[in-house]
C-alpha cells in the first residue's frame, strides 16, 4: 500500500468478504453477486489511481452498488421480448427457488430480497455497508430526506415480511 | 388517518437509531416518543429489522472464486504481470465464474478434449469399425496401393452402385 492507497491484490485479499457479502444482499443470489464483484472489481482496479484515501470500505460499497444499479437499468432497458420468458436474464428480487436456506439469516435474506430495489439498495448501503445517509444519497443520487424515508420504510416492510414469516426477534 | 407530515416525521425514527438527526430534530423525536406509544412500537418494529440486517454474517463466494478472478486479472494485464509482483490472494476470504470463468471454463474444455483423445478407452461401437474396414477395404482394393484403401468409404457410406 503506497500513500493509504492499497493495491488491487490488497483490496480483492483484504476487502474481498465484504465487497461480496455487499453484492449477495443487493443481488440476493450467487450467480448476480459472481457478476456484480466481478464487474466492480474491474472497475476498482481503474479507479484505484484516482482514489483518495478515506472510507475504503465506503468507496467498494458505492462501486458495488452503481454495477448493481446500472445492471437493473440495464435490464429495465431491454426490450419486452427479452424479459421474463427467460428468467435467468432477469435480475431476480427474491433468492431462486432452488436455494437451500438455513438458519435465521436466510430468512432475512429473503426478506431482504423481496423488497423493491428502492428500499432494498439504501437498506442495504446502510446496515449492511454502514454507510451514512449523506453517502447513500450521493452513492443513489437521490436526495438525503428520499434517503432517509426509503431506509424506515423499508426496515418497515422487511419487519413485516420477517413477522409475516414467523421470525419474530431480530 | 396518517398524514404526509406523519409519515416523514415517522422517517426520523429510523434516522434516530442511526444517529443521523441533528440535536433539535432528535429532541423533538425522543418528546414525542415518550408521549406516544404508537412512536415506541413503531421504533422497536424498525429495531428489530436493522439488528437483523446487522447481525447477518459476511457471505462467503463460492469456492473457486477468487482464483478464477485474479486468474483472468492476471491475463488481462500482461504489462502488470511483467512488472509487479503479484500477491497471492490464497488469503482471500472464499472464491468464481462468468467473466473470468473463461478461465476454468477453458481448462475445463482443455481437459474433455485430452481425456476424449488421449485417455484409451474401450471400442463400444458394433460391428467393430475396424473389422469392417478390412473387409470390404479387401474387396475394394484392386491392387493394394495405399489410394485404393480409400474404397472401403463407398460401399459403407452406399455410394458404390
């Protein structure tokens, strides 16, 4: 690491977990979140020239979340004949079926999963990555008070859905 | 009957337990939450959701991952390989596919091909091609030069009228 700037090697070794762990609770699946680390971290090894040291950990997650958030405008983008007949092609807003889950976290994940992007990127930006409002707002482009409202309401829903499932305590 | 002022002043809640309200807002927050029992259920409920969120373990790549990414930055970067050296990334948390996947995918591939032509196995076709071929290649052989060995092809393939 030269100047607080870490290398591409120390960034995938040291920051890799967290990158990935960022990109499944966006994604909600293996398969999207392969892609999206994969994607991110082409472009973290353009932008490390230009990175100034400060929140890594920060600067990863708002990568991780603008692959994810070009990826789902990507596929809004598509034409209607190449939406959901094909349902690997489309962005998936629940984990698939065929995923085994165990433990608590898989139905949060679940929960998680099912919330709409709006609600589901800030949540996630914001207990997941442990982003501040001010660096969710910038990361989404939305403005702080959108920010703030999308985190309680979606916690809201995401409690809802975990009570709906039968998961009462956190 | 809940009002848009309600509901953005129920948004606070949230930016409470994350310490993002500033000293007047938080004061007029914690005031009404102690008026209010419906503010205190409504706190608890969003509670609950962020501690489960935050309580969720870091999730691991599938195995393979990481070496499959840092295989294809290492092939994508020919002037790094000659000039830096390149860390181990052994130590990465787990390990990938689709992009990079190439990668394996092409030793995958690589591997089918020497194990299809190189790895002997046993002949399943019947009647044996070989036999066959002697034979008629006997009968289609006038004078046994090397071109003639060609002639079993036609009666085979019923071409020979």
């Amino acid at each position: 690491m030269a100047d607080g700037v870490p290398t591409w090697e120390e960034v995938a070794r040291d920051h890799g977990r967290f990158l990935y762990s960022v990109a499944y609770r966006l994604a909600g699946n293996d398969d999207d979140a392969q892609d999206l680390v994969q994607e991110a971290l082409i472009r973290i090894r353009k932008g490390l020239e230009r990175y100034e040291p400060g929140s890594l950990e920060g600067w990863l997650a708002r990568i991780v979340t603008n692959v994810f958030l070009d990826e789902v405008r990507r596929r809004k983008r598509r034409p209607a004949d190449a939406l959901p007949d094909d349902p690997e092609r489309v962005l998936p807003t629940t984990p698939a079926a065929d995923e085994v889950f165990t433990g608590l976290s898989d139905e949060v994940q679940r929960a998680l999963g099912a919330l709409p992007d709006d609600f589901r990127v800030p949540v996630v930006l914001c207990d997941v990555s442990d982003l501040s409002y001010e660096q969710i707002a910038e990361a989404t482009g939305v403005p702080i008070g959108t920010v703030r409202s999308r985190i309680h309401r979606g916690r809201r829903l995401l409690r809802s859905a975990l009570v709906a499932d039968g998961v009462n305590g956190p | 009957m809940t009002t848009f002022d309600d509901a953005l002043d129920r948004d606070m809640l949230s930016a409470h337990l994350d310490d993002e309200l500033t000293d007047a807002e938080r004061a007029a927050v914690e005031a009404r939450l102690e008026a209010s029992a419906e503010w205190r259920e409504e706190l608890a409920e969003v509670r609950a959701a962020r501690d489960a969120l935050r309580n969720l373990p870091e999730r691991e790549a599938p195995a393979g991952f990481w070496d499959a990414v840092h295989a294809g930055v290492v092939a994508d970067d020919h002037e790094a390989a000659d000039d830096d050296v390149v860390v181990p990334i052994t130590a990465a948390p787990s390990h990938p596919r689709r992009r990079w996947a190439w990668v394996a995918a092409s030793a995958a591939a690589v591997a089918a091909v020497v194990a299809v032509v190189v790895v002997p196995h046993r002949n399943e076709v019947s009647p044996n091609v070989a036999t066959v071929v002697a034979q008629h290649g006997a009968q289609g052989s006038d004078n046994g030069d090397p071109v003639s060995m060609l002639a079993p092809v036609g009666p085979l393939a019923g071409l020979r009228r």
